[in-house]
C-alpha cells in the first residue's frame, strides 16, 4: 500500500491508494482501492500545563465499504461540530464493540432465543464480514447503502437477500443497544430498503402436482413426503420439519401447528392420503420430529433433490422471473389457488394458510373470479324467474 496520504479536493479529507486491494467503479472498471482519513485540529493540555494544537489524523473508510471523499467530509464536519459544543470526541468515549465481538454474542444469543436457532443469520452473516474490524459508530448508512448495492448489482442477489442481511444488521446493533454493548444509533433506520417483488404468481396444475410428486417419491420418499404435507395441507417448510409426534391428532385428524412463522398456532387439516401417510410415522417419542436428518437430527431445509427432480421435469425451462419459477414454496401457493378456484371463500382460505389478515391472502381473489360471475349470474336468473312466474299468475288471474 502507498504510504502518502494525497489531499482531495474536500477540505480536511485525504486518500490513500492500496497497491493490493481493488474495487469496481461505476462503470464496472477494476481500479484500485481506496481508503479516506481526516484531519483536524484540537486543543490539549501539554505537560506544561500549556494549551496547544495537536492535529488528529482519522481513517473513514475504503472505497469498497461505500465511502467517498464527501462522506468523509461529512464526518469531519461532525468532528468539529462536537468540538465547538464541548462534547466529548469519539476516541475520548469508551470505544464501541467491534462489530465481530457484536455479532458473536448475537449468534449465541440465536442458539437459545430462534426458532431455528444460528442457521440463518450465520448463512447471512458471510456477507457481512467485511464489516468485522469495524466498530459499530464507524458503520454509517452510506456504507449500508453501498453494501445493499452490492449484493444487488455485483453479486446480482434477490431484493429479498439484500433486505434480510440488512435486518440482521439492524437487529444486531438492537441487540448491544439493549445488551448496554453499544450507545450509538441504528444506522440501519437511515437505510431505504429493497422492494420486493417476489409473490408467487405461478402455481401447478393438477397435472404436475401428480408428476412432480410422483418424480419425488422415486428419489426421495422422504422428500415426497414433506411435499405432500405442503401441497394439500398448505404447510410451510419450516412447520412441516418442526413436526413432533405430539403434533398429530389421528382421532381428529388434526395436524397441530406449534410453531408457526407468525407466532399464531393453529390446525391443519389431514386428508385421507395425509391421514394414511402420518399414521405410518409417528415416532415412539412423542416429543422427537417426524422427520429427521440421516444423523436423526433436525432438517434445517428442503432438500436440493426437489430444486434437481423440477429442473428434470423441465417445469422452469426458459423462465427468466423468479415469480414464476417453481420451488419448493410453489407447492404452499398451489394448495392454496386451488382453494380459491374451487369457489372456497378468502376467509377460509386465509385461516387454512395462518394468515393474520385478509390483506394477505387477496392475492388469491382474482382466481374466485369466475364464481362470483356465477353467483351474479344466479341472482339474475332467480330474479327473472321470479318476474316470469309473477306475470304468469296475473295473466291466470285475468283469464
């Protein structure tokens, strides 16, 4: 790396280029990487017992995390600000945690307090770890901006995987806020999150709800399973691997969900071929899953043989949108559209799902559109016949 800070054209601010490190510019160029101090002057105490100047020298940032020479003009301005109104600077302040030591006591905190425990959050965390060196009050929105960029754009990501590593951001630095760890604000609050676009629009036929299940069972009974449950009983993954013994009541033939994504339990239905298929599973313990790993552990997500056994079936071949591809959520939403063009009513299709609102399960109203033509076209027909039956028994009356 260069040793000599050059100034920049920002008062205050200065760059030094990496001979190692490289960044894309936003031309999608390879150039090298950059990283952005400040200085400033502020007045001590000399052993003398003397005032005098002591110029401080501050590292912002790299290029790569987001930062520019006007965000690190922006800081220096907060820096003299502070000063001129007598509050204390931050490297006179009890330092922050690094944002590793945060994230650590965050995860073990997820073993004990999550549903599925640390799985999800460490899978996110690997795209976080750029940020491990850096204490909590030197990770600003800019580079949370940057950062979303760039699993969006570079890494070409879904919305939905750039808006989860940001909630984990935010709910880390929740934590050592509650936790006393940390002081400072939430930088995440300052960041627009992504939109997300990704409702499923596309649903199976019964046609190839019988091929998929059928090409399942040939390679993983286990995993044909696991569909079943989904696609006629419209349980999500994470409820369907969650299933304990106790969760089954054959007398009823209730499926008693637990443990459900919105924190609101409730029951499923079996159907015969359900019924059929649980009756020959339950474990000895009724406390031990349904469903186990090859080691009799937990499953912590559907397996890929699902992804391969569509791919085979060339169910996605030439689909572009991920709205309209089919995975394993596919089969959820299939449960529940063919619901809706069976002329089931939203309410009950919305409660059959665990939605907490109606707003949730509009989405399927559309497919009820030919049954409430249907319906018009009743009234209509129980009117007219009203009317004919009326001018009948007048005319009768007249005779």
């Amino acid at each position: 790396m260069a040793t000599t800070r050059k100034a920049t054209s920002e008062k205050g601010v200065y760059q030094l280029t990496s001979e190692d490190k490289t960044v894309k510019n936003s031309r999608g160029k390879t150039v090298p990487d950059v990283c952005y101090y400040i200085n400033y002057k502020k007045q001590v105490i000399a052993p003398d017992g003397k005032r005098k100047q002591k110029l401080i020298w501050e590292k912002i940032g790299w290029a790569s995390e987001g930062y520019s020479p006007q965000l690190a003009a922006v800081v220096r301005s907060e820096r003299l600000r502070t000063m001129r109104h007598g509050e204390e600077l931050p490297n006179e302040k009890k330092k922050a945690p690094t944002f590793k030591e945060v994230m650590k006591r965050y995860l073990e905190w997820c073993d004990t307090n999550k549903r599925n425990g640390r799985t999800t959050d460490a899978y996110l965390y690997k795209h976080l770890t750029h940020f491990d060196s850096k204490r909590l009050d030197e990770i600003h929105p800019f580079a949370l901006e940057g950062l979303k960029q760039k699993i969006l754009k570079e890494k070409k990501l879904t919305p939905a995987t750039a808006k989860h590593v940001l909630v984990l951001v935010g709910e880390a630095y929740n934590k050592a806020i509650a936790w006393g760890m940390y002081q400072g604000e939430n930088p995440v609050k300052k960041v627009k999150m992504p939109v997300l676009q990704n409702k499923r629009e596309r649903f199976l036929t019964h046609d190839e709800a019988k091929q998929l299940l059928a090409a399942l069972k040939d390679r993983s009974p286990q995993l044909h399973d696991i569909s079943t449950l989904s696609l006629y009983c419209g349980l999500r993954a994470g409820e369907i691997l969650n299933l304990r013994g106790q969760d089954l009541d054959f007398e009823n033939k209730l499926i008693h969900i637990a443990d459900p994504k919105n924190k609101h339990p409730r029951k499923a239905f079996m159907t015969r071929s359900v019924y059929a298929m649980l009756k020959g599973m339950v474990p000895d313990n009724p406390g031990d899953l349904v469903f186990k790993s090859r080691k009799g552990g937990k499953i912590d997500s559907v397996s890929r043989t699902f992804e391969r056994a569509v791919e085979d079936l060339g169910f996605n071949q030439g689909i572009e949108d991920p709205r309209q591809k089919i995975v394993f959520h596919s089969l959820r939403h299939s449960f529940a559209s063919w619901l809706a063009l069976q002329g089931e009513p939203i309410q009950v299709i919305a409660e059959l799902l665990g939605h907490k609102t109606l707003a949730m399960t509009q989405r399927y109203a559309h497919l009820t559109g030919d049954h409430k033509r249907k319906a018009a076209e009743r009234l209509e027909a129980a009117f007219r016949g009203k009317r004919s039956a009326f001018r009948t028994k007048r005319e009768e009356q007249g005779a």
